[in-house]
C-alpha cells in the first residue's frame, strides 16, 4: 500500500507543478519575479491556485501514508509535520493574501500564518527526514534536498520580514519560486524512494 500511495503523492507533486507552469503561462499580469505565488489566488484564476495548493496538499498527505507504512519504525515527526504542511495549504486559498502589503487585512495576515506555517513546517520535515530512513545509497542527495528547501524557506521568511522586505520586494517573487521547486523537487523525490 505504501507504493500506491507514493505514487499518488508523486502524481500530486507532478499536478501542482503543471498547474503552477499553467499559471505562469495564463495573462495574469504577475511577474514571476517580483509577484508571490500568493498573488495567483485573487483574481480570475484563483480557482487554478486552489487547484495547485490542493494538489500539493493531497502530495504531502499521501507521502505521509507512505512512510507511515513503508519505512520502519515510521518517522513519525516527519509524518506528523507533513499532515500539519497540508492542512496549511488546503486551507491557504480561503485566506487570500493582500495585494497591497501596505495595508494588511485580518484574511492577508491569517494568509501569512499559514504560509508561515506550511513553509515552516515542510522545512523542518525535509531536514528531519534522512536521520530517521535508512537509505544509504541516496543520504546525501536527500540530505541536500532537505537543506535546500530549509534555506529557501528561511530566506523567504527573511525577504518577509519588516526590516527586508522593502530590499528583497522585486525579487521576492523568485526566491519563493526557487522554493516551490526545492520543495516539490523534495516530495517527489521523497515518493521515489517510496515506490
């Protein structure tokens, strides 16, 4: 049963990244430079950005299942963190960012928790996981992986940040793509080692 349900998180993976390329291709008027992946989800294609968060919530949830079941002893930190990135993102959309990060709303700064949380909480699982698998062959690679996807959430927060942000704002837009792709780079890989 593991293997099925890396699968289906390696699908999920491969879904939220074709959704996310659709977005970029669509005339959203967004600069994939400058603008959040955030910044999908107000707007005509909103429902594409729930579609993607979705996607990479069903991802997590289903690597969950398979390292609940195929690797022993589970390692249950990292289960119980990827569960707590996929309640983030299935909830995300429903709280859509602000445009106008001048004047932050209660939805926009609850769209900030959870974007906080779910970055949070999928980089603390990606650099936990290798010291509770036994995969010798691919330690390292995942061990870089892991670390990757740490430092961009880290280097997202800090592009957030009040003392930053004015500096890091026309390029904010790639740092968090360089994040999505380490991320979703990690799940996927993660899901191979599954099968």
């Amino acid at each position: 049963m593991s293997g099925i349900a890396a699968f289906g998180s390696l699908l999920g993976s491969g879904a939220c990244l074709a959704v996310l390329v659709w977005l970029h291709i669509l005339p959203t008027g967004y600069d994939p430079i400058r603008n959040a992946v955030s910044d999908y989800g107000v707007g005509r294609f909103a429902h594409l950005y729930r579609t993607q968060t979705a996607a990479c919530a069903v991802s997590a949830l289903l690597l969950a299942g398979a390292l609940s079941g195929g690797v022993d002893p589970a390692p249950t930190l990292v289960v119980v963190l990827l569960v707590v990135f996929a309640a983030a993102r299935l909830l995300i959309p429903w709280y859509p960012t602000d445009l106008d990060r001048s004047q932050p709303t209660r939805t926009g700064r609850v769209h900030v928790l959870l974007a906080g949380l779910a970055f949070g909480s999928i980089a603390w699982a990606s650099a936990a996981l290798p010291d509770r698998v036994d995969w010798p062959g691919v330690h390292g690679t995942l061990v870089a992986l892991g670390w990757s996807v740490v430092v961009l959430a880290v280097a997202c927060g800090l592009c957030m940040s009040r003392a930053l942000h004015r500096a890091t704002e026309p390029f904010f837009g790639l740092v968090e793509r360089l994040f999505y792709a380490a991320m979703l780079a990690w799940l996927a890989f993660v899901a191979v080692q599954l099968l």
